[in-house]
C-alpha cells in the first residue's frame, strides 16, 4: 500500500517544480541561440544582444532552475519523511519563498530584457546594472532564506515530538543543504547590500571591485555544492530503492554531507587564482581545501558503486561486473540520475584542474570551464533533477509514470547526454587552445588561432540543437505527468541495509559542525579580506553595452 | 564508524592522489618559481587617475636587460595600449598591467600566459618567447558590448 502524498504541500513542491521548468526551458532556448551565433550560423534579430542572451540563460538555468527545483525536492523530502505533512508554520514559510523568489526572478528577467542588466550572471563590478536588478537578486537570495527556515521548523518539530530518534536521512541531507545555504549566501547578501545597491542608487560613488569578488566567489563556489548536494540525496537515498537494493551506510553518507558542509565554502579563492591582489599563500592555503572537498565525493562514489554490487548480487549476478546487467536500465527514475553520476567522474576529475593552482592558468577562462560545468551542473545535476521530476510530479499529483511516458522520459535523457557530449566535449576541446569563454562570434581579425576553434564551435552549434530537442521532449513529457492517469506513485526512499553499523549521534550536533564550519571561514578569509578593505581606491561604475 | 576494508583502501588510494597533487602544486609554486600571477607583488592604484599615475601614464615595452623587457600595458574597454608591441626571439617578457575602466582578461593562447586585470590593482606574470611569430593577446573576461573586439598582437621577431 503506497502512502499518499499530502495534498496542500504536493501543490507547493508542484510550483517550484514548475515554476523550475519553465526557466529552464526559456534558458535552454537561450542556450541553443547563444550556441548558434557563436559559431557565426545567425545573426540575433530586433537588436537582441549576444552577452544579453548569456546574461539570461546565465541568471535563469544557474540561479532559476536550481533553487526552485531544489526547494521543491527538500520540501517533497521533508513532507514525506518528517512526519507526513509540513506543519503550517513550514508550508507558510515554503510559499512565502516561492513567492519572493518569484517576484525576484520575473524582476531579474524584465530587467535583463530590457538591456538594464547585461552584467552576466557573475556581475562582476565595476559594470554596473540598473539598481532593480540587484534588488531582484536580493529577492531571490531572501526567499531562499525564507525556505530555508521551512526546512529547519519542519525538522525541529519532528525532533521534538521524536526525541532520542535518529532523523530520517534524507531530512538530515536536506537540513545540511541548507544549512550550507545560510552560511555561504551570506557573502553574497553582503555585496549586493552593502556595495552594490547603494552604489547602483548613486549613493556612493564607488566600489571595491576586489572586495566584491571575494565576496561573491564566497557564494560562488558553495553554490555548485547547493546543487550537487540535492543530486546526492537521490543517489545516497532515492536511487538504491529504485533497483531494490538498501543504502550501503547511513553513517558514511552523514559524514559525507557533513564534509561538504564544511568544506564547500572556504574555497572560493580557487575561482581568483588568476587575480591580483590576494597573496599566493592564502590561494594555494583555499587551493588545500579545495582538494579536501573531493573527499566525500570519493566516499559518495564507493558507497553508490556499493550499493549497485550489493543489489546486483543478491539478485543473482555472478562475476566481477555480472551486476551491471542486474540494473534497471529502462527506467528513467535510474537510467538518469545513473547517467548523471556517470558524467560526475570526468567533470570532478576536470575540477581538480581548474583548482590546481597555477596550472588554471592554462584554462582560465577559457570555454573549458564553461564545458566543465556543462558537465556538473548542466549533466550530472540537470540529468539527475529530470530523473526525480519523473516520479515526483506524479507523487505529488496523484498519478502514474506510465510506460509510455517512461520511454519518452528515456529519449529525453538519451538525447540530453548526447548533445551535451558535443556541446562540453568541443567546449573542452577549444578551452585547452585557449579559447575564450563568454565571447560574441569573432575570428581577431582573422588570427590563424581562433580559425582553429572554428569546427568547435559548429560542434557547440550541433550540441545546442540537440538539447533543445530534448528540453522540448522534456516538456512534453511534462504536460504528459500532468494529464497522467490518476494512480499511487511510489515515493522511493532506500532502507539501510541491515548489516550496517550504528549511526553516531554526533553528526547532528549542529552547533558543533557549524562552529567548525565558522573557523575554517575565518582562517580562509580573515586576513585576506582585511587587506582588501583597507587597501586600495574604489571604482566608479560603467555601463559598458 | 566502520568503514569497510575494500573502502579503506579506496579511500587512502584517493587522498594519497590528492596530497602528491597539492605537493606538485605547492612546490613549483613556492621553490620553483612557477607561482599565480601577481605573486610577491601587490599594490594597488586609483583606477580613475591611472593615465597620470607611473609608469600607466606612458604605457610601452622597454628594455630593462639583456633579452629582458617589461610590458607596462593598460586595459580598456575595447583594447589594450600601448598598440603595438615587438620584443626578438629568446626575450623574456613581464607584463605589467592595469585597467582604466572595467574588469579585463589577459591571455596569450598556446602559453601560459593568463590573467585577470582589475581596476584598482596591478598584475604581473613573465614569458620566455622563443618562437618567432605573431602572438595574440586577447581579453577573456567579458567586458562589454565590444569585448570580442578587444585584443592586440605582440610580434616576436
């Protein structure tokens, strides 16, 4: 007998989820035009500008699709497992969040259509955008917070009327994530606060463009955790029930969340390696702690693999690899997020070169960072958030992921890998002969160098073609779950395996993680930040398009 | 906390990885010479007066010795002066460079050669050309509506 899901909250995870699709559809057209003008195949019409495209897909895939899609799975997860429900305080504090970040977004979005803001998604001062924008970002920040604080009500109730219990994993990974949250938006909310909205309004005239940086590298960085930590919650918990087999460690998959936490946002420097004005030791010191960061991924990857070879076996499979076979390829709810982990392995092993110090100097800035994080955020992360949309609109809804619709689901998927593997593969390709990232067709005046990058670029072209194709198959496949046959859908979550040890309670002592948490981020950034703040003339601001 | 044997070695095997590659970095950085631009030097300037502040205010290459140049050079947007630069092969260049207005980028494809200019701060990195050739220079931090406009060449003679 499958638990219903509750009806109020399955309408608020259904908003984010939608609300999600929505930007990242609008995104990916934006993508693919992007795509085609770079490899010189169209000219934009009606006086839409390249870096005014860049700045949209930019704002609204990495800040838009994410967060609302994330905060529509960790309610899902805590509605589910904290007791059935959310409490009224948590679904007030849910739809207050979507609400801000709504407003925030349609804001953003007005203010980039109007060319206010063609800042990128980084708006690295001193470009200076229309003060609106700001504000919308502030509006998206704040109702993140707002959902934040959902997450820990819900969570502290259960602990309350459950005192002595270890709390279900998946609320645990989602308390974590957001936890992250809270610390690292701080640097951002105190940028756009504190420098950018008063200097925007012509308050002040200036800006310390070093000291702003810093601060958003502070959030830059702990981001792309914000996103990959929700995809490990449906690897650790989501997928081993999906080909029923049990979670390899409820312990070991803790520590991991607890070491992301802690070391995802001391780090930021290795996005400012290449910058003046930080000393080398405090770099290469942020360079260490990088490294320490690839840590629970090295656990995330054994226990998954574990997990796979356990239930493989137990279903007969013999040999070294027999188990692959035992696995349900055909269903979308694994064969995605599988995918995505597949391409984590390169995209990790790609961010260890960006972060080795010196060695970035090779792919600084160059489209083989964007290929890198096509590849984690835009692959492992995107494919693993479509996998989940594929039984959590129906959970929510009250209806079934048919066969049909899991075929449909299947191509989209199969599609997605495929053109990502032109368009990353070429952006990585290009990205070692230096080719610049963020740039509008141009050929340098017909310098020999960037005639080479040429056939990379129609490659990007092809690539931004064949994901559009697949997010309009993903769209279909959505208007499919929404019209879906009622029925019951299974709400996957993994039991432990019995054999696994006891979990010690330490990991929720919260104080403690964030107290150790708050010291790596003074010793990272103490010393550094007082330079910069006392050091040095501000800039006044440009608008420079 | 039991960690099983198999994982135990799975996960020596990776930190291990991890500690030679902060080795490699770390010592080619600080005894080798091979650090991040801007290493060992760090001051800063008013980026509204850099035209009138030294050695901006006359931005060209000299020689400073034998195959030996330095590059005081000022980004802006949508280019780089002084215009034109031409140093022999076998030279040694320091690029010395700020910006007069926005964020910029300063990459030479095919060296090493890569670094961020920012408004208020001076960077610095060297190169030893050998081959003889024209070499671009382009900005890759996007600057603008003309900022795949903005590079220059450097020719190796």
């Amino acid at each position: 007998m499958i638990q219903s899901f509750d009806r109020k909250d399955g309408r608020l995870v259904l908003a984010h989820l939608l609300f999600a699709y929505a930007a990242l559809f609008l995104g990916g057209i934006c993508g693919m035009l992007q795509s085609m003008v770079r490899s010189g195949s169209v000219t934009l019409p009606a006086g839409i500008g390249y870096y005014q495209l860049l700045t949209a897909h930019g704002v609204l895939m990495a800040l838009v699709f994410t967060t609302f899609f994330i905060i529509g799975f960790l309610y899902s997860g805590m509605s589910r497992t904290l007791g059935g429900a959310l409490t009224g305080v948590s679904r007030k504090l849910g739809w207050a969040g979507f609400a801000l970040m709504g407003a925030g977004t349609a804001l953003g979005v007005v203010m980039v259509l109007l060319n206010k803001a063609t800042v990128l998604y980084t708006f690295y001062a001193p470009l200076k955008a229309s003060p609106y924008f700001y504000i919308a970002l502030v509006l998206l920040v704040v109702g993140s917070w707002l959902s934040g604080y959902g997450v820990f009500a819900q969570y502290r109730t259960w602990r309350r009327t459950n005192r002595g219990k270890l709390s279900p994993l998946l609320a645990f990974m989602g308390v974590v994530t957001m936890l992250m949250w809270q610390i690292a938006t701080l640097g951002v909310a105190a940028t756009v606060l504190l420098q950018f909205i008063p200097w925007s309004f012509g308050w002040v005239d200036t800006i310390n463009v070093l000291l702003s940086r810093t601060l958003f590298w502070y959030f830059g960085h702990p981001l792309v955790y914000f996103w990959l930590m929700p995809a490990y919650m449906c690897w650790y918990v989501i997928v081993p029930k999906i080909i029923g087999g049990k979670i390899y460690s409820d312990a070991l998959a803790r520590l991991s969340f607890i070491l992301l936490l802690l070391f995802s946002i001391p780090v930021g420097f290795h996005h400012q390696l290449m910058e003046p004005g930080i000393a080398p030791f405090w770099k290469f010191l942020q360079v260490v702690l990088t490294f320490m960061v690839v840590v629970p991924s090295l656990i995330t990857a054994f226990s998954l693999f574990a997990t796979f070879e356990l239930s493989g076996r137990a279903r007969g499979a013999t040999g070294l690899f027999g188990w692959l076979k035992k696995l349900p390829w055909r269903d979308v709810r694994f064969f995605a997020p599988f995918m995505g982990m597949l391409v984590f392995i390169p995209a990790g092993a790609g961010g260890l070169v960006n972060a080795s110090n010196q060695m970035d100097a090779v792919v600084h800035n160059t489209l083989w960072v964007t290929g890198h994080f096509h590849l984690t955020v835009a692959t492992s992360v995107a494919l693993t958030f479509f996998g989940i949309g594929y039984w959590l609109i129906p959970v929510v809804t009250g209806r079934r992921l048919t066969a049909r619709l899991n075929r449909i689901g299947i191509l989209q998927v199969v599609l997605w890998c495929v053109g990502m593997l032109f368009m990353s593969g070429s952006m990585h390709g290009s990205g070692l002969l230096g080719d610049p990232r963020r740039t509008d067709y141009t050929t340098y005046n017909d310098s020999p160098e960037s005639v080479l990058w040429m056939p990379y670029h129609v490659a990007m072209a092809i690539g931004g073609i064949i994901l559009f194709l697949s997010l309009i198959v993903l769209m279909c496949a959505v208007v499919g779950l929404l019209r879906a046959p009622r029925g019951e859908e299974e709400y996957p979550i993994g039991e432990v395996i019995d054999t696994a040890e006891k979990t010690p309670r330490v990991f929720e002592r919260w104080g403690l993680w964030v107290a150790i948490s708050a010291a790596l981020i003074v010793i990272a950034y103490t010393l550094p930040l007082i330079d910069m703040i006392g050091g040095g003339k501000g800039s006044p601001g440009y608008k420079m398009w | 906390m039991h960690i099983h044997r198999l994982e135990k070695i799975w996960l020596t095997f990776g930190v291990t990885m991890l500690v030679v590659f902060l080795l490699v970095l770390g010592l080619s950085a600080f005894t080798m010479g091979m650090d991040t631009p801007g290493a060992g030097h760090s001051h800063s300037i008013d980026p509204a007066k850099v035209d009138k502040t030294p050695p901006f205010d006359k931005p060209e290459i000299k020689r400073i010795g034998d195959k030996q140049y330095e590059a005081v050079m000022v980004a802006y947007a949508f280019g780089y002066s002084p215009a034109t630069l031409e140093v022999p092969a076998g030279s040694t260049v320091r690029f010395t460079v700020t910006s007069s207005d926005v964020v910029h980028g300063f990459e030479i494809p095919g060296t090493n050669v890569n670094m961020m200019v920012l408004p208020g701060e001076i960077n610095q990195v060297s190169h030893t050309f050998d081959k003889p050739g024209e070499y671009l220079i382009l900005c890759n931090e996007y600057c603008g509506i003309g900022h795949q406009m903005m590079f220059t060449k450097l020719v190796v003679k």
